[in-house]
C-alpha cells in the first residue's frame, strides 16, 4: 500500500517555529506550482502549502516538465510573500534545495549533492529537483509573491522511469519503511528555519558542501558560446564560481 501525505503525521512531527503554516493535501492536480500561483492571485497569505500525490503537469525549469506519477514521489509547493529585493529571492531556490537535502540525509540516511542551481542528486542522478517563481510588483523593486515547487522520487514508478530519464533519474528508496510524511516534516522544517532567517544565508556552506562537480571541469553554454571551466565553488549570493583555461575567474547567474 503506497503512503499517502497525512497533515496529522506531518505536524507531529514538525518543529515549534514551523507549527503556524497552512498545509493542505490534496490527491491528483495538474501543478503544485500553478495551483499556489493562482492562490496568490487570489490573496492568499503566506506560509501555504500544497501536497499533491500526482501532478498530470507537473513543471520543472526551462519550461520542462516534471514526472510526477502518483504514489511514487513528493510534489509540493509553498506560497511565500518574502519582503525581500528580487536579488535576495534567488536565494530561495538555494536555500530550499539545502533544506532538501538535509531532510534526505537525516530521515534516509543518504549522501545527497546539489547540482547547481536547483537540483538534488543521488550517486550523481538526478533524485530531486526546486522550481521558484516568482511575481514583482508594479514598481519592479519588491517581490509580491513567490511559490517554491519541490518535487523528489521516493521509489521508481511500475515499470521504471521513461525511456528518456532512465540514465539521469534516480528514486530515493524507502529504507526503514515508509518515509513519506517524516520527509516532508523535515522538509518544512529546514526549510522554515533557512526562510525566517534568509538574509544572514546560513545555508551558504551547507550548499557549498553539496556541491555536485566542485574541482572538476565543465562545459559552460552561454547563448551561442560554450567553453571549458574548473568548478571552484560559489559566492555570497549563490552564483557559480568557475575558474578558465587561461587562469582568469568567472561568475555565473544562470544555471549551466
């Protein structure tokens, strides 16, 4: 029988700083994410979040979509209203992809890595991955709302992963039983931690640590130009630090 996400487990489990936020489950939708955009739309206060066992669309970055079959994974999202410039936002998408990997190596035991900027990876596939977006305001200057979407694999669907993801996906497994509900405790409890305290970014080493390629070479596309680079780490505001052929070093914003 599959675990379903259950709001009693996960509050019994969750933090006293994370007891206030909304959480609501519900079975099959098409997005997490564009649910929550449109709660936002329509007023909804922030910290909100949705639980889904399915999504017939679930999203991912670049306009990819994301697999989200029931049963086999969480797919969720917070609705967040962050006083915060559009430059320290980006620091959401960072800032949650620690707190998932942690979640993953306290409840599961598993050695997790971040491929930068929003992926979680286990034995260097793909297991997990963030999506934040975000709605300025007329001025352009302040963030009106933001909806972070997380989505993992806990066990490879009936039959195996797509053709097309089966080199680079990976599930987590259910070691010691279900983990569904403690996961996702774990989860919004990093998570809320990391987001009441965002500015003083104490994430920045844990990511750091995380880091999937450090010291290794990558290609870098950047429109029509792709070059070569050492991975070096990153900066204060999460960016890719890699270092060139001819010794100089180069910051980038978007991911590779």
């Amino acid at each position: 029988m599959k675990e379903c996400a259950d709001e009693k487990i996960i509050r019994k489990y969750l933090s006293d700083y994370a007891e206030d936020i909304k959480i609501e489950t519900v079975n099959t939708i098409d997005s997490t994410n564009d649910e929550m955009k449109r709660r936002a739309e329509k007023g909804e206060k922030e910290i909100s979040l949705l639980i889904a066992e399915e999504q017939t669309k679930g999203k991912g970055t670049k306009g990819r979509s994301f697999f989200s079959p029931d049963g086999t994974g969480i797919y969720m999202s917070f609705l967040l209203r962050p006083i915060y410039t559009p430059q320290q936002c980006t620091l959401l998408t960072t800032m949650t992809a620690v707190s998932t990997a942690k979640a993953i190596e306290k409840v599961a035991g598993r050695q997790s890595q971040i491929k930068w900027v929003n992926d979680i990876y286990l034995n260097r596939k793909k297991t997990g991955g963030i999506l934040t977006q975000a709605h300025l305001s007329k001025n352009g200057k302040e963030i009106e709302w933001a909806v972070v979407g997380i989505g993992i694999n806990l066990s490879e669907p009936a039959g195996g992963f797509p053709e097309e993801l089966r080199e680079i996906a990976t599930a987590l497994g259910k070691k010691d039983g279900h983990i569904k509900n403690r996961l996702i405790s774990e989860i919004i409890n990093e998570f809320i931690f990391y987001y009441r305290n965002l500015t003083k970014k104490e994430f920045i080493e844990e990511y750091s640590k995380r880091l999937l390629g450090l010291n290794e070479e990558i290609i870098v596309k950047e429109g029509e130009e792709e070059y070569k680079g050492e991975m070096i780490g990153i900066d204060d505001m999460c960016r890719l630090k890699i270092r060139l052929p001819d010794g100089r070093e180069k910051t980038l914003n978007s991911a590779l």
